[in-house]
C-alpha cells in the first residue's frame, strides 16, 4: 500500500509498505479516508525526537472505515465509520482505570526509551517514534488499529468525516487542557496558540462556561478563526504587550487557567527566541519552551497552568520561582482520547463544535509532502493539510 | 482491605527445574548482561487473591530461576509482583520483560505486538533498532 514515510531529518516521500495485519485478536484494519497533519510531527520531520527510523509512517489523527476485525473485537464490525485515539490504550490497566488512558502500561512495546527518559514510560501512539511504540501511522491507505474496542469510536451519523477527523486528537487534547486544567464557569482563560489544539481548548474554555477565553498567535488566520469558530478574544503578540493585555483583560488578576498548545519549537519575539534557538541547536536543550515560560508569568496567583504542547526533554530559564512562589498547579499529558472522544461526537452532531474550518488544506496523499511544507511554513494561510489516502 | 505487610513467597526457590523451563531459561540471549540481584517490581491492575493462585506463563516457566513474591497493592491498587533473579540464567532484561508481559497478560489477556516494520536499516539508526528489539528488556523497571 502507499503511506507517507520520515526519510531522514525533514524529508519526506509517499513510497510503498506492507499491507498491515491483525497482530492481536484486539485489532482492527481500519481503511484510512482522512488523516491530517499535526503540529507535533513537525517534531518529527526535523529530527527534535531522535527515535525515527528511515521509512516510518507518520501520522496520528485519523478517520476510516472498518476492513478487518480481531476475533476478540466485540464493538466494531466490517463497514463501521470509525474515529481512533492517537493514543493506544487497553483500557484495563490502573492508568487507563483512572482514565489517563495516555498513561496506558500496555499500550506501548518499546517502552525502555521513555522509561529511561522520563522515569516512567507513557502509552504508544500511531506514526509517533519508536519511542512510543514504533506505531506504523496514519497517512497510510491502511493502519493496524491495537485495542480497538477501547479506542475507536463509530462516528453517528451526523457527523461528516471532515468534522469527525479532529475528535481523533485535536478536539480532545484541547478539551483536555480545560478539563484537566480546570476550567469553570466565570474563569477567564488564555490560551498559546491558535492552531487546531488551541482552537479546541478555547472552545472547550467556552463551553464549559468561562467568561472570557483569549487565545495568543501571530497569525491573523487563525486569531480569526479562533474568534469566529471558539468564540474566543484574539490576541497578537507581535502588536501588543501580551501579559499587560492579560491582565488588563482580567481585572488586574491574570488568567484563572493559562493553556499551552504550541510545544517545543516556539517561536517568540525578541531575544529570547534567538536564546532558545541557539540552545536548541547546541543541544544544551532539547525544547523551545517560551510560550510556558509566559503562561506560568502571566497566570493569577494560585490559577493553574496546562502544557499541551509537546515536549521532549530538559528547558533552560524554566520560571520555577514564579510557579513556587505564585502557588500555581502545573499540569500536563498527552490526550487521553477514549476519555473525550464519544462527549465530542456528541457535541459535534449537535453543532456546538465544528472543526472543518481548520482543513483548510485538502490533498491527495501523493502530495503530503508538499502538504506538510505548506503546513510547516504557514503558507497560503494553512491551519491544517488533510490527506486523502483512497 | 489487605495490607502492604501481607506478603506471599509464591514460588519455592528450591523447585526442581523441569525439561521445559530449563530450555527456555537457557535461551538467554548472550547480550542480555548478568542480573544484578536486584528485586524488580511491577504492580498489576489485579485484585491479589485472583493472582496468586495461577503466575501467569511468562513467570511460571522462569520456576525455579526465580523468586517471585506477590502481594496486595495499598488502596486496593491490585497486586505488587516482584521477582529476582536466583542465579546467572536469568539477566535483569528478562526480568522486566518477564515482569511487563505478565501484567500485560494478567490485565489485557493478551501482550500487544508491534506494528509490522516499515523502515529499513542504516548505519544511522542501528543503535535505535538494537534498542526496540530489546524494547520491553530496558527502562528502569
């Protein structure tokens, strides 16, 4: 079949790989339809996670049809339109109990370089390194789907392909970071990035009843679309003074819930983003950490702080003091999509959240990666590049 | 509610070893290192009693190269099951596999298998394919 694969630090090509097969009796081939870029394979592309190997398929955030079923799949059937977790969990272990399914202990079967990383290892996610899991991805004509009772979800009928593909990540990391950073009614909250996941986190802030939501880019496009779409304030932090604005904007207080959906290549003005970037590239650190650096500054005291973006190793100028000293709560994770992801199909049919407006680019998977350069790039204003891989 | 004190040796140091275990105790990779005596501990989502009575296969065919000990997790947690090696057949890279394949089995029913591989060898990520082959060997378990 034909895929897109990482050929080497930012190279990519659509080439041919073997057809995938049911492993355990839990799997699912699912036929892809729709798969979409993410932000975090940018990671990826430009070799920020050392854990690729030439030829692996990227790719996380997808839609499809059911082909093949394990003999112990018990929800889906040949024919289902399904959505999938981009993270792959059993559902039984005491993390995926707690539904921190992301934490799942038997989801990932490589789990030595994260544990030795991080201490602990998280679960495994499709087309996301061979550090969690080596997970064959989406931008694939076909994907093995592990656990499939737990982390696909037919999409109702009510709900298009284009809307349901976002379920898969974007809308359920983003509900995260307002669910997990708690987020309640009269709060005011500031999100970093306008891009899918902030988008969706700013519309999770809305939904959930927060009196304000502002969300901070410097991409007009998508402060936009996250005004029209989210109901959220935009804020461009290349015209104006962010923190002064935020606190003005929340009566002297700052933000009640500060959320970062940018990650570890951030991009800030100034010197601070010469700073980072040559860190970076002596490798005396591994992420661009500047839109947390200013969450956790412009938070209220005793607010709490929610790190979506990805990172994946050690940050200089990390702002402890501020965090100690203003009593902050700190959070983070990678999505726990079977938490979320039925609530969201039930919203998206109800229209309370739409997502089509974030493909912006549509394509054949031939030209992923030209798709992938417009994404990285910004150009012609994409939010989002789509693939279709039948 | 069981206590962290409850402590249960599930498996007699002194078994016998059978023609079976001892094969599969002898296939030790040759670059698995010598454990290091170390006790290694995992917790299972697994409510102590249903444990104890059957060690899953992983675990059960190490009998006599091991010492397994089980105990109920505080909080109902599940179940602690510890092993350490009891001579140089068994390194600590299997105990971990041994250790994670077994939750694995005791919680899913099942161990999930990799993806098929779609990547091909260079001199460049050897070092990362001789880690995944070794994937549930490593970490700090």
């Amino acid at each position: 079949m034909k895929a897109l694969q990482w050929q080497g630090v930012n190279k990519l090509a659509v080439g041919e790989v073997p057809d995938p097969e049911i492993r355990n009796p839990g799997d699912i081939i699912v036929k892809v339809t729709r798969t979409v870029t993410c932000g975090s394979d940018l990671h990826l592309i430009g070799g920020y996670i050392p854990f690729m190997e030439k030829g692996d398929v990227l790719g996380h955030e997808f839609v499809g049809e059911v082909v093949e079923v394990g003999s112990d799949v018990r929800n889906h059937r040949v024919g289902d339109r399904v959505v999938v977790s981009s993270f792959i969990a059993c559902g039984k272990c005491y993390f995926c109990a707690q539904e921190l399914f992301s934490l799942c202990d038997n989801g990932n079967t490589n789990p030595a370089i994260t544990e030795t990383l991080w201490g602990q290892a998280p679960g495994g996610c499709f087309g996301y390194s061979h550090a969690m899991g080596g997970n064959p991805g989406s931008h694939a004509q076909y994907i093995r789907v592990p656990f499939a009772d737990v982390g696909a979800f037919i999409v109702p009928e009510a709900v298009t392909d284009e809307r349901a593909l976002f379920a898969s990540d974007s809308a359920s990391t983003g509900w995260m970071g307002a669910d997990l950073g708690g987020v309640r009614p009269g709060d005011v909250v500031a999100v970093w990035g306008a891009g899918a996941v902030g988008q969706m986190a700013a519309r999770a802030a809305v939904l959930l009843g927060a009196d304000r939501v502002i969300v901070i880019d410097r991409y007009e496009n998508r402060l936009g679309q996250a005004e029209k779409f989210a109901g959220a304030e935009p804020l461009n932090y290349e015209h104006t003074d962010v923190e002064a604005e935020l606190r003005e904007r929340s009566g002297g207080r700052g933000p009640d819930v500060c959320i970062e959906a940018v990650g570890m290549e951030a991009h800030t003005p100034g010197a601070q983003f010469l700073y980072d970037q040559v860190k970076q590239q002596l490798r005396l650190q591994t992420d661009r950490p500047a839109a947390v650096r200013d969450a956790i500054h412009a938070c209220r005291k005793g607010g709490s702080v929610f790190v979506l973006g990805v990172y994946a190793g050690f940050v200089d100028k990390f702002p402890l003091g501020a965090l100690m000293n203003k009593g902050l709560t700190v959070r983070g994770a990678q999505m726990h999509g079977q938490r979320y992801i039925p609530m969201l199909l039930d919203r998206m049919a109800r229209g309370e959240l739409v997502t089509e407006h974030l493909a912006t680019h549509t394509m054949p998977l031939a030209d992923a990666p030209a798709g992938y350069r417009m994404f990285k790039d910004k150009e012609d204003d994409c939010v989002r590049a789509v693939f279709l891989p039948n | 509610m069981r206590l962290m004190t409850r402590a249960v040796l599930v498996t007699a140091v002194t078994a016998a070893l059978g023609g079976t275990t001892y094969r599969v105790v002898a296939r030790r990779r040759s670059a698995s290192a010598p454990s290091s005596g170390r006790r290694h501990v995992i917790t299972v989502q697994r409510p102590f009693d249903e444990i104890a009575e059957v060690l899953p296969e992983p675990l059960s065919a190490y009998h006599g190269a091991l010492d397994v000990q089980l105990r109920a997790a505080p909080a109902d947690r599940g179940t602690e099951i510890s092993a350490r090696a009891l001579n140089d057949t068994v390194s600590d890279g299997d105990i971990r596999r041994l250790l994670r394949e077994s939750r694995s089995l005791l919680e899913v029913g099942d161990v999930l298998q990799p993806g098929g591989p779609t990547s091909t060898p260079t001199a460049l990520n050897a070092p990362l394919r001789a880690a995944t082959r070794h994937g549930r060997e490593g970490g700090l378990l």
